[in-house]
C-alpha cells in the first residue's frame, strides 16, 4: 500500500505560496490589481498586461512563445515582436470596422497566429470565442449563431473543411480571415489573407481603455440539455489568471513553461496564453498531437520547468510504459500540474516515480475562469485530492434540503454539491442570453457548481462526480444534447441518449442509444453510417465512439430520456428510483 500522503518537495526556487494559512488570511486583491499595471488612465486591458506592459520594459527580448512545429520546424516570438505583430493585427480589424464589444471567433490549431489573433482582438476590446479545431461543422455553427460572430479568424484548411458549406448559415458573420499554411497568402472567395492585412497595418496601436468589467472572453461550455452555454469573462479575470499563475502553478519570471491544453478550450486561453504572459515567462506550443516520445523530447530538450497537463495525457504517457522516460532526463522540470478530470492517485505516484515529481492536482472549470482548488507546490500532497481553495476563494460543500434550501455541510467525508462564494474576478458574469440558467447556478451568494465533493478533516477536498448528465471525454466537456440532436438528423433515428460511458484512458467515451424509425432495422451498416454520420457533423471531439440500438428509449413519463437509467443498465448498476419511468421502457 502506497502512503496517503507526499511531502511537500524540496524546491530549487523558493515556492510563492509558503504558508497556505497566512496567505488565505493576508490575502488582498488589490495588492494583485498594483502588481499588474493599469493602462495609463486606469483602463485595464488583458492584452495590454500580457504584451504590452513587458514589450515596454526590461523583458521586451524575452522570448514569449517558442513554437515547434509539428514538422520540426520552428519559431521563437519575443514580447516585443509579439506586441507589433498583434498590435497589426488591432489595427486591422478596426481597419474593417470591428470595435469594442464585437465577437471574434478564432478556430486554429496551435500556432502563433492563434496567439496573435487572440491578443490582437482583445487589444480593440472585441470579445474573443475560441473554437477547438477538432470540432465540426455543427457545433461551429451553433457557437458562431449563439455568439452573434462579427469574424472569423481561421486557418484555410479549416475553413474549407469546415466552414465553407455552413457560411450561409452564419448570418452575422460579416468578415472571415484566413490564416495561410507557413505564413503563405491565401485568396479563397469570401475571405480576406490574414497576414496580408497584417502587412499592411501600423504597427502602433492605442489599446482600447477596457475597464475590468468589460467583456473579453466568451467560452461556450455544455449543460445536461438545451444548446452550449457561452459563460461571459471580462477583462479583470485576468487578476486570477496572474493570482493562479503564482500560487497554483509556482511561475517565477525566468521559467519555461508548457501548458498542453489547447487554446480551443478554457485551460489552453487562460493558462495557455493569458497567466503565462501576465508572468512574462516563456510559453512551449506545441503543435503536434499527443506522442509519448515527443513529449518526453519536449520536457527534456526545452527544459521545461513547470508543466500543466491533463490526466488524460499522464495516463497515456503511464501506458506508453516506464522504459521510454528512463532514455530523457527531466532536470530542469521543477513543478508538475493537472487539471480537467480526476487525477488516479497512481497517475500522482507515477510522476512522482518516473519523472522525479509528483503531480499537482487542481481544479476549476469554464464558469470559474481560473483555477479555484489546488495541491501547491508548498504542501503535502494527498493523491487522490484536489487540493485546497486558493487565496481569496472560499469552498463549501452543501446539500439541498427539501423545499430548495440549501444546508452548509460543516462535518468532513460528507458528500455535496460544491460551491464557492461569488466575488472572485474571473467569475463567469452570464451566460450569454440565457439569464435563467445563469441564475439556476446561484442560491444567494453562492455560486453552486455541479460537481460533487468532500472535505476531509484537514481541509482537502476530494472530487466524487458530477451531479449532472455532462460528459468528461479527455478533459473536453460534451453536452448529451448537442450529440442527440445530431443523430436524431439522420433520417433513420427516432429517438437518441447519449450517456458518458466509464473509460479507463479517457474518463469516459461518449456512448450513444438510438431507437430507429418505422422501415429501418438495427445493422452493424447502420452503426458504422450514423457513427460516419455523427462525426462528420461534431467533429472528433464530440461525436460518439460507441452506438447501440434499442427498441424503444426509456423515458419518464413526462417525456423525458432518462440518461442515468440508461446509464445504470450499461454499467450493470441498481436502477434507483423508477417511479417516474414512462410504462414499457
Ligand atoms: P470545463 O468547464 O470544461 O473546464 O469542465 C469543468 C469540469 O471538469 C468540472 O466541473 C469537473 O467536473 C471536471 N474537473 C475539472 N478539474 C477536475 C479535477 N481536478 N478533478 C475532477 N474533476 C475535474
């Protein structure tokens, strides 16, 4: 039996968050807001405390991004360079009349455009939508439609795989800007070159003076039903980007760091490009998928001091066997952390085994903007944890007491849903046009976050599940609607539920059920056609792995897919409460 607990770990440079008591008690943002500068009038723009403040000062040459091609080819941007190239990009986009307030939806792989277009829109104000590229057409379009996207800044190969067929459907999309293979200009119809554009503008640029309210980001993220939700973030969310960036992930300013999350996703923009560069450290990005051997090259030859990954990606590394890593040496690597789904205590022993450090767990997700709950460098970790609630943060566990109260739990090992006091700056401020399901997820000033959780008598918090039906497939977050609603396009399929199906790599696989309509039978064709069917429409990153037919879908008997009983029987679980169950399902 392995210990419950690792000892904090000597560290080669002083950890930020010694003593987690005294930080909590001393803790004041406003000594957060001095340490990142204002604009000059007191506006506050994330871009201009990412690029700018440094592109003005000691760490102008410092290099911001170093990219590495997944072809061997590679490209190191400074914050210098970095500041001009997205001060073009501001200009540019004024040039075609965007302004403050204006969605801005940037689909690309992991390269440095992507950076350039992200920090380039939020220097004229325009709120930033980051799409992964792994999705399809459909969830594109429902995005770009729920956002109101004034431009699209995009690669040309994706456009053309993905975009061009739906463009009549996005009908407040006024600009589409391609992004050309190795800087390449490219002329598509209905497109303008982005480095073209580029070219031609000024490389001097007045940031607009956003205050911290002003909406910077917009991430869509998935419920149990209805459409994807676009939870609202504003430009002061970065103080928790930096906050985080000290305490939760130890930045120090001559580090290298490697997040590996893409930038599509929550993690890959707030910790991907904003906490990063509030640091002024240097950003590995990578562009290649995942690979065993090249991720171990990576943490050896960049000498990666502090790596924020997933558990999906440590599982695999843990698969590709414990031979591989013996052949790197990881001496620079000072500091481990994951995020995104539950951390195996054995992924924490792994870390601590193979590459000499344990891993960090911690936790947060879209709504909350930054990390919330963290292992720190300078404590004792429990594998299997989450760790404990930042400086500034307050946790609680809560139960739902007939009638809709709620009840603070106060004992520890007792399970709850787990919610956090409102006020910290990077808290989702709504969900874009949906005030009611914004304010479902408040009872008072607590912010209640569908998740289920423990406490244990020393304060770590332990995650037990979700309360809800969404799905956890490689860290992405998959709505079950959004892939029903897919199937049920198919011509053959009456009816569909999609569950999250346990899975020992990825968490879990999406699964779905389908009833068939009158004149189709079940066939191992007609699997393979609707799972062809799904991924061309969701993309990889969404669609189903696994579909199964049955006669008819369990329903309650106001007409509802009872997901969880579908759900038990897959798992070979105890049905629970069939009460509601519609007769005959
Ligand atoms: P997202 O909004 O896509 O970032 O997903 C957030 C959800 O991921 C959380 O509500 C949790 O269900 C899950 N999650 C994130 N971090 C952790 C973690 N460290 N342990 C367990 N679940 C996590």
């Amino acid at each position: 039996m392995r210990p419950t607990r690792i000892a904090k770990p000597k560290q080669h440079v002083a950890a930020w968050l010694g003593d987690w008591n005294r930080a909590r008690q001393e803790f004041d943002w406003d000594q957060v807001r001095r340490e990142l500068a204002a604009l000059p009038g007191g506006a506050f723009n994330i871009a201009y405390a990412a690029l700018d403040r440094h592109a003005g000062g000691a760490r102008a040459d410092h290099v911001a991004l170093r990219w590495l091609g997944r072809f061997g080819n590679e490209r190191t941007v400074s914050y210098a360079e970095l500041a001009r190239q997205t001060n073009r990009c501001a200009n540019a986009l004024r040039e075609l009349g965007l302004a403050k307030g204006d969605r801005v939806f940037v689909l690309a792989a992991r390269i440095p455009e992507l950076y350039i277009a992200v920090l380039g829109a939020l220097k004229i104000g325009a709120v930033v939508s980051p799409l992964f590229s792994a999705f399809g057409p459909e969830p594109i379009a429902t995005r770009v439609n729920l956002g109101l996207g004034k431009a699209l800044i995009t690669t040309a190969s994706l456009y053309q795989r993905k975009v061009e067929k739906i463009r009549p459907t996005l009908a407040t999309l006024a600009h589409v800007l391609l992004i050309g293979e190795d800087s390449r200009t490219v002329s598509v119809p209905g497109t303008q070159d982005f480095a073209t554009l580029l070219a031609r503008a000024s490389e001097q640029c007045a940031v607009e003076p956003t205050s911290t309210e002003d909406m910077a980001l917009l991430h869509f993220t998935s419920g149990t039903t209805g459409t994807p939700k676009g939870a609202i973030h504003v430009h002061g969310a970065a103080l928790m980007h930096y906050m985080t960036g000290k305490y939760a992930l130890d930045l120090h300013a001559d580090d290298i760091f490697w997040c590996t999350a893409d930038p599509g996703w929550v993690t890959g923009t707030s910790y991907g490009i904003i906490a990063p560069m509030l640091h002024g450290v240097t950003s590995i990005v990578d562009e290649a998928e995942f690979d065993a051997e090249r991720w171990y090259r990576i943490l050896q030859d960049q000498r990666v001091n502090v790596w924020y990954t997933a558990p999906t990606a440590i599982r695999m590394l843990m698969k590709a066997g414990d031979e591989l890593p013996k052949r790197y040496r990881f001496d620079a690597l000072r500091f481990i952390a994951s995020v995104g789904e539950p951390l195996n205590p054995e992924a924490v022993w792994w870390g601590n085994d193979v590459l000499g450090l344990p891993i960090h767990d911690n936790w947060w997700q879209t709504e909350t903007g930054g990390i919330m709950i963290a292992n720190y460098p300078a404590m004792d970790i429990k594998p299997g944890s989450m760790g404990k609630p930042l400086p500034g943060v307050e946790a609680f566990i809560v139960k739902h007491k007939n009638g809709g109260e709620l009840e603070i739990i106060d004992q520890p090992e007792v399970e709850g849903e787990l919610a956090l006091r409102s006020g910290w700056p990077s808290m989702f401020r709504g969900y874009l046009n949906q005030e009611e399901r914004y304010k479902k997820c408040f009872a008072g000033d607590l912010y209640l976050t569908g998740d289920l959780a423990k406490r244990d008598a020393e304060g770590y918090l332990w995650f037990v599940g979700r309360a809800d039906d969404v799905i956890k497939s490689a860290g992405h977050l998959i709505g079950p609607f959004e892939v029903e609603s897919a199937l049920m396009e198919h011509p053959a399929v009456a009816e569909s539920g999609v569950i999250g199906k346990p899975d020992p790599m990825v968490g879990e696989v999406v699964k779905a059920f389908v009833s068939l309509k009158p004149g189709h039978e079940p066939s191992e064709a007609l699997k393979l056609e609707l799972l062809g069917h799904a991924r061309k429409r969701l993309g990889a990153a969404v669609a189903p792995k696994e579909i199964a037919f049955l006669a008819v879908l369990p329903r309650t008997r106001s007409g509802k897919i009872m997901r969880r009983l579908l759900k038990a029987r897959e798992l070979g679980l105890p049905e629970g409460d069939l009460s509601t169950l519609e007769a005959g399902a």
